[in-house]
C-alpha cells in the first residue's frame, strides 16, 4: 500500500496547526510562571518537610502526569509513587500513611474516582496539595494547598482534549520537583545513585568506578631491563608500562609506540632509556567523561589514574569507557 504525499496547502495547514498548539501551551506556560506564588512555596515546603513518600494520583491523562512527575520526584532525591485512584478504593489506600503526603492532580477538580483518596488523608490528616484548573473546585476547595493551573483553553480545534492542562499540569510537577531538589541541595553525586544506568548514569561516573586497580598496574622501575618491561607489558595486557621512581612516583610510560622507536638494540637497554617522560594522568575523583575527552584528544587508549602525591593507583582503558556507555 502506498500513500500520495500531501499537497502544498495541506502541508501549509498541518505546520499551521502544529505551530498553533505549540504557541498556545506555551503562552498558558508562561501565564503560569508569571503568577506562581505563595501556595507553589507552601507546596514545596510541605514535600520538603515529608518524612514518608509523596503519594501522586490522577485519573486519566492526569493519572499518566501523575506516574511522571512521581518518577521525576524519586529521580532527585524525594521518596515517591503513584496510587491508581481506582485501585485505591479498593485496598491501596493502606499504601497511604500519616507519615505522607498527598499531591493528586485533576483539571476539574471533580473526578469522581479521586473522592476515597480525598476522605482518606482528610480522616487521618495527612497532607494533600490538589493541583486543578477551577479554583472554586471540590478538590482545591478540600486541599490545605491548592495549586491552580492557568486558564488558558485547551490545544487541540474543539477545545476539549487534554492538551495545555496536561502539558501545563506536568511542567507544574517538573517545577515542584526542581525546586524541592535544589532546597534539598541534591548533588551530582546523589543523582548518579538514583540513575546507576544509561547514558545518564554514565555521565557521572567517576575514574575511580572504572579503573583497574593498583594490583593490575603494569609498572616498571627505570633500571629495569627491557626484557622484563616487555613481560610486564605482555601479562598485564593494557599494551603500556609505567616507570616508577624510587619515591613510586609515575615518571613515565612505556607504549607500543615507545618500543617500536627503540627496536635497534632494544634488548640492551632499560626502561628509563626507553621511556616518555612526563606522562598524562588523572585523578580518581575526575568524571570519566572527561577522563575519556582526554584520551580522544591525546590519541591514547589508556591513562594511568595518580593520587595526590603521584603515585600510581589504577589505570583507564577507553574499553572501560566504552563498556559504560559513554559515548
């Protein structure tokens, strides 16, 4: 089956629309950051000051924001999940705890299936922030903090479709998400634990969560004889030897390249006479990122790791690099 490409007019109108919605949510978005005040500082302090999870819930297209904004809250350092209202009222309203705190989100306001979960932290006073596009609403008028969206109309030709709420109720979440993380002072360090895979785990890796340590180090000192640089070379297949001083402090390096430069009488020499000086290295603590921007830029495979006082204790492969996903 085949189908003809549009014309030129249909073209015209489909970009059109597409243009329409886009500019729509984002005005209703920066209505939104424009108004935010009190009731978003209370919101963040309240989440702030949860000693047991955020309980997000929703119905519908709300329910789908809900399970992100959960997601993103768990990301960055805030204990949460998602309670399917439905499911709630019938048995996982024991999920919610005095201990918690309620943020549950609906464009009118109305939603029927939301009204178990509402009794529920009312009857044992826990917290509940409503987030809604009618201020005179049941659940804001229930809610101690109530978020308003923005009255702006929905995106899509009939004006009914969950389109800016949506959009408007999940950069809300992102807000509140963001704003808690950085009261929290969330570090680098702390998002690499909540994201130990993919590429955004990845990024933040340490040289120290990848390198071979100081019992894999190939290391040579400069009286050694060329025959045992080349064993240790062989045996402990990095393709490299570092020279170490009297102190163990890396002065230098042995590569492939080293050796084929000094192939006439080889043999005859040590490795101090063979050995590049002044080596590049890294610390344990660098991103590996950047450890790997390193070696792309020097043309080399491998960079031995040095502590403070430059001595050798580990060493870098870009194969560790590229087993981590790094690039």
């Amino acid at each position: 089956m085949t189908s003809q490409a549009p014309d030129a007019d249909t073209t015209a109108r489909i970009l059109k629309t597409g243009a329409e919605v886009l500019r729509i949510e984002a005005d209703a978005l920066r209505l939104m950051a424009d108004t935010l005040g009190d009731k978003f500082v209370a919101a963040v302090d309240l989440i702030y000051q949860t000693r047991g999870r955020v309980i997000l819930s929703g119905m519908g297209k709300s329910g789908h924001i809900a399970r992100k904004i959960a997601a993103t809250l768990a990301s960055t350092g805030t204990p949460a999940y998602f309670v399917h209202p439905a499911e709630a009222s019938h048995g996982d309203l024991g999920m919610i705890t005095p201990d918690d705190t309620c943020l549950v989100l609906s464009n009118s306001g109305e939603t029927a299936e939301l009204s178990d979960i509402v009794a529920h932290t009312r009857r044992f006073s826990i917290p509940l922030i409503g987030v809604a596009g009618r201020p005179q609403s049941t659940l804001l008028k229930t809610a101690d903090v109530a978020l308003v969206l923005p009255d702006a109309p929905e995106a899509c030709a009939i004006g009914m479709a969950p389109t800016t709420s949506t959009t408007a109720t999940l950069a809300l979440g992102d807000a509140l998400a963001v704003a808690v993380m950085e009261r929290r002072d969330f570090s680098k360090e702390q998002f690499r634990v909540f994201h130990p895979g993919g590429k955004l785990g990845a990024q933040l890796l340490k040289v120290a969560a990848l390198m071979h340590g100081a019992e894999a180090l190939p290391l040579v000192s400069e009286a050694a004889p060329m025959s045992d640089v080349i064993l240790t070379i062989t045996s402990k297949a990095f393709g490299v030897a570092g020279l170490v001083d009297a102190e163990g402090q890396l002065i230098g390096v042995i590569t492939d390249g080293d050796l084929r430069r000094n192939l006439e009488g080889l043999l005859e020499k040590t490795a101090g006479e063979v050995a590049s000086r002044h080596p590049r290295t890294v610390a344990p603590e660098m991103l590996a990122v950047e450890a790997l921007g390193l070696m792309n830029d020097k043309k080399i495979t491998t960079v031995f790791v040095v502590d403070a006082d430059k001595k050798p204790v580990g060493l870098l492969h870009i194969h560790d690099c590229l087993r981590a996903g790094l690039v």
